[in-house]
C-alpha cells in the first residue's frame, strides 16, 4: 500500500448528501473483481452515466475534473452497507482523499485499510471548498497528514484529526497483514515461550 504523507491534486467537489455505498458502486457491480479492466467505470456509476452508457452531466465526467483524485464531499459520505468495494473502487480511480463533514464508520474504516485518507471538516468548510471547486474547475487542493492540514485552492488551511493508529497505517503504507507483522518479534517470543511452557503439547 502506498504511503501517505503529503499529496496535492485536482479536487472533485461531489454535491450528494447522504452518498451510500450503493450510490459510490452499485450493488450489481459487486460481482465484478477489482482487476476488471472496466472496474474504475463503476464509481458513482448511476451518477455518471445514462441507461444508455453515455455520460451525463456530472461533475467527475467533466474535462477539468478527470484527474481529480480528492473528493469533497457532502455530509454522510459512505453511510449504507459495509461493501469494500466502495473503497476499492475509489483506489480504482486514484483517489487519495475525501474530505466530507461526516462519513459512514464501516466506509471511514475501509478507505484506512485500503489506503485513502478520509477527512472530516466542519459542513461550512467542506460547502467553501465545493464552491471554490465548482467556480474553478481544475483548481488543488493540498494535504499534510504528518501536520493534519488540508489547504484549499484560495490558501485558507484547514486542520483535521484522524485517530493515531489510523495516522501511522497511512503514513507507512501499512495493509492489515503488514500492521500484524510489526508485531512479529513479540508474536515469536510468545510462540517460543509457549512452547517452553507447554512442550508436551508439541
């Protein structure tokens, strides 16, 4: 998992309240594997396209947004059901952030683990950033996760907390596995103990 120190890109104002993870990747997408080639089309799909398959007028579709990779969102980002794919699907995508007033626990806890930082500031805070996002298509936003700050596209800089363990995995790039195997001294020593203590059980 890529580390995640200090990032600045294109942001993506998403103006949906209440964005469950069905609207994020709608559940007939779930059967499709990450490595789909075609994965990256079903974020925000229902948003973003017609029943025709042709796009629709949609922030993320539009010319200055493509590159976007920090979402800012509006409250309650990734309520709804627990998919992964939520998360997935927005890696698939090179999103790094999103920064909304709220976000869904399980949603918030999946984009940890699957490298994205999720951001909450204040609701006024996170409408100015859409604003300014949607008044200069294009525009950047900045963030520092060693000092918790988010920089908006006018300078005006933001800060945000993030619980330690959650700040660590993400500044070290650590999945689920790697965060077991920092562990792996004291796991040894407690297998070479027990089996000194318990032999016969061996």
């Amino acid at each position: 998992m890529e580390p995640f120190t200090t990032f600045c890109a294109v942001a993506v104002p998403i103006d949906i309240a209440n964005c469950d993870t069905d609207q994020i990747i709608p559940a007939r997408f779930l059967r499709r594997h990450w490595t789909d080639p075609d994965y990256d089309k079903f974020l925000l799909h229902d948003h973003r396209f017609g029943e025709d398959g042709n796009e629709k007028d949609f922030a993320f579709n539009r010319d200055a947004f493509r590159a976007g990779r920090i979402f800012v969102a509006d409250v309650n980002w990734g309520c709804g059901s627990s998919r992964e794919d939520a998360a997935r699907v927005l890696v698939a995508n090179g999103v790094r952030a999103v920064i909304a007033p709220s976000f869904g626990d399980i949603h918030y806890a999946n984009c940890v683990r699957n490298g994205i930082l999720p951001i909450r500031l204040a609701s006024d805070d996170c409408a100015a950033l859409r604003r300014q996002l949607n008044d200069n298509p294009g525009a950047e936003i900045a963030i520092d996760l060693e000092t918790q700050s988010v920089t908006g596209p006018d300078q005006a800089r933001y800060e945000f907390a993030i619980a330690a363990a959650d700040k660590h995995r993400l500044l070290n790039g650590l999945d689920d596995i790697a965060v077991t195997m920092e562990y792996a001294e004291a796991i040894d020593a407690f297998e070479t103990g027990h089996k000194a203590r318990l032999d016969w059980a061996y």
